[in-house]
C-alpha cells in the first residue's frame, strides 16, 4: 500500500512539473509570440520593440511578431493583453503612459495597471526635446517663448496621443512657463513628427528615437532637452533648465510586462531573453543611435519603478484636474 502511494505521489507531482513548464515547451516548439504595441509602426515605440524582438526571438528560437494596436492612449492594446487568453503568447509593451499616467487621467480602464499584468523587465528611456517645424523662427528657448506670445491665442503642439509622455511633458511645460498651448494628440508619435515636418502643427515635446535622423538632417530643428543633462547625441542643445525653465525632468520609458495568469517559468525565460537582448550588439547599438537608454533590471526593479512614476505623475495630473474621459 506504501508502495503505491509512494508512487501515486509521484506520478501527481511529476504530472504538476509537466503543467508548470507547458508554456515553455510552447516556446521550443516555436509557437509565435505575439508583442502587442500601443502605438502605431514607425515610431519609437515600434522602433524599440522591432529592435529587442529580433534578439529575444533568437534566445527564445521562437518567432516574435509585433502587433500594432494604436489608439486611446494605449488603452487599446493594454486592454487586448489584459484579456487575452493565450497567456505565455503574448506580451506588451507597457509604458509611461499604461501604468504611470493612464490610472489617473482616466476614471474607467479596460484594465489595473497593477493587478492585470506582470512584469518582465524594463526596456528603454527616451530622452525627450522641445521641436520645432521648419516654419518657427526660433533657434532657442528665448526665442520659442517670444514666438508663442506673438499669438494672443496661443500655439498648437503635437503629441504621440492622449496620456503619452509628449502630451503630460508639453502640459508640465505649459504649466511651468505659464505660456499658451492647444494640444493635438496623433495615434503614435510617427504621425505627428510626420505632421510636424509638413508644417501642420508647429512643435511637440518628441523623443529622440521619433526625431533623431529629422533633427540631423535639418528638417527639424531641437531648441532643448528635457533631460538634467545635455545628450551626448546633441550636444549643441542646451536643456531647458539651462535656459530658464527650472528642475525641468521629463522621459518617456517602456517596459515589458505580460497578462497576470502567465506562469511564473515563461515569465522568467522571457526576462532572461530580454536581459540577454538588452546587452547585445545589435540592441546596444540601435539604442546608442536614436540617443535611447537601456534599463537593464529584474521584474521586481521595473514594479518599483512604475509605482514611482504612478505616483510622480498622478499628483501632476490631479493637481492640474486633467481627465480623459
């Protein structure tokens, strides 16, 4: 009898082993991975998550296809992932906007930014520049602030959508300088900088990796850098604190997290490809060019650092009463 139940309880916990690593032998089959992005393809967003893709495919040898899915300030592609039943299939791209700003700026989600997703780790920061269009004609800070007041009703500028980083930097700006803004929010940051080299709005609040190659090549010019420090990449662009504008700190990050029910051993593999993503060649070398900063870390580290900017941002937007709904 002991005999049998000796191996009765070996049979159920070897049966609990093969259910537990299930979502990893979907990856060694090569199942494709779908990573679900909030914002639409060419943008810096896509830009990154093409990027990692390539390298975290290779360590997982399992095909990686990115999914664009832009719109209502990534609630769009958050509530997707948040619902999905196709755990350790699936991932996101969760960024400043899915778990720093939407909680506050929005009254209903499609989902909780805390307890409908798990981390996987950090990705990028992107440094943000004040940009202007080719018809501005101002080359510095000074020179933008006389420009927007020579409008009694104020200037238009761009954003890469409702909540986004570029949207919740230009208001900081409007509230720090007490100058006139209309925001125009585009479905992605591609769209806009497009628009913004046209002509149809003036300047944004942009990331590097969105504007980087418009800004060398002349067809968009940067009057500062939203950062403490002037960026290696420019560094012929003051920040804006140097020119007036005080303790003026604003990025936009994104990390990558995957819905709750993902079982803890496919989470841990992805981190793992992605830690590995993060220090190759290729990534480090895309990432030095669009003036990106990797941001290495565990899922614990990218937790902390969404609640920190969660709370940063919320008591910026309750302070200044901005809703989205």
């Amino acid at each position: 009898m002991n005999h049998l139940s000796n191996m009765r309880r070996r049979l159920i916990k070897a049966a609990c082993s093969v259910l537990a690593i299930s979502p990893m032998l979907a990856m060694a089959q090569g199942k494709p991975l779908e990573w679900v992005v909030g914002y639409a393809a060419g943008g810096g967003s896509d830009v990154v998550a093409r990027t990692v893709a390539a390298q975290m495919s290779q360590s997982l040898a399992r095909p990686i296809v990115v999914n664009n899915k832009p719109g209502a300030a990534t609630n769009l592609a958050a509530g997707y992932v948040a619902k999905s039943k196709d755990a350790g299939n699936v991932m996101l791209t969760a960024d400043f906007a899915t778990l720093a700003a939407n909680p506050s700026l929005f009254g209903k989600l499609p989902y909780d930014a805390e307890k409908d997703f798990k981390p996987v780790g950090l990705l990028a920061r992107f440094p943000l520049l004040l940009v202007v269009g080719p018809d501005v004609p101002a080359k510095n800070f000074k020179e933008f602030t006389a420009w927007v007041k020579s409008s009694p009703e104020g200037v238009s500028y761009a954003s890469a959508g409702i909540g986004s980083p570029h949207h919740l930097a230009g208001e900081l700006l409007r509230e720090r300088t007490g100058l006139k803004f209309q925001h125009i929010a585009y479905r992605g940051a591609a769209p806009a900088v497009q628009d913004l080299i046209g002509g149809q709005v003036p300047f944004g609040m942009m990331d590097t990796a969105s504007v980087q190659q418009y800004l060398t090549n002349g067809k968009l010019r940067a009057i500062g850098v939203a950062s403490p420090k002037r960026l290696p990449s420019f560094p012929d662009v003051p920040t804006l604190s140097e020119q007036g504008v005080s303790d003026f700190e604003a990025y936009a990050w994104q990390g990558l997290a995957v819905p709750a029910d993902t079982p803890a051993p496919a989470v841990a593999e992805l981190a793992k490809a992605l830690q590995s993503a993060l220090a190759s060649g290729p990534v480090r070398e895309r990432f030095q060019s669009l003036s990106l900063e990797a941001l290495p870390g565990t899922p614990e580290q990218m937790a902390t650092y969404a609640r920190s900017e969660r709370e940063r941002w919320g008591k910026l937007i309750r302070a200044n009463g901005i809703k989205l709904d």
